[in-house]
C-alpha cells in the first residue's frame, strides 16, 4: 500500500477515535505510526491541505471533508472500520 493512502487510513482512523474534526495531532506522531520520517508526513499532509480535505497547523489537525478523504484512501480503510463498528469500538 501506498504511503499516502497509509496517511489517509491513519487520519480517518485517529478521527474516528477522537470523535471531532479538530484535534491534535503532531507531524512526529504521525510517521511513527506510518514508520516513515517527519518530512514524509509534512509533504503528505501538505497535498491533503492543498487538495482542501484537511488543515494542518502547528500540531493540530482539521477534518473539513471527510467523504472526500475517504473516498481518496485505501479499501483497507473500510475493512478495518467495519471491524471495529462489529466489535463496537
């Protein structure tokens, strides 16, 4: 899987957990949990940003359409949601 798609699947995943579309979220975090560098995660969420599904500023993160960001993600994404919607997290 690619690695944008991976950053895509981890957003909407952290969004699903926190229940919000502001939240933070610091570059670092992010490519330890993607196991790639910081400045990977900056460009990657940098085209998020310019594509208009995201705001990122100073470790916080914004969610403004979330179909869209979705729909940009990996089918992986889909299959670990309904995982948790079965087990009820």
């Amino acid at each position: 899987m690619q690695c944008a798609a991976r950053c895509q699947a981890a957003l909407l995943q952290v969004h699903n957990r926190v229940e919000a579309d502001d939240f933070p979220l610091k570059h670092q975090f992010l490519a330890v949990m993607l196991g790639v560098r910081r400045p990977t995660v900056t460009v990657l969420l940098h085209g998020l940003q310019e594509a208009g599904l995201i705001f990122s500023r100073y470790g916080r993160l914004r969610v403004l359409r979330r179909r869209q960001l979705e729909a940009a993600t990996c089918e992986c994404y889909a299959v670990i949601r309904s995982h948790f919607t079965r087990l009820g997290l």
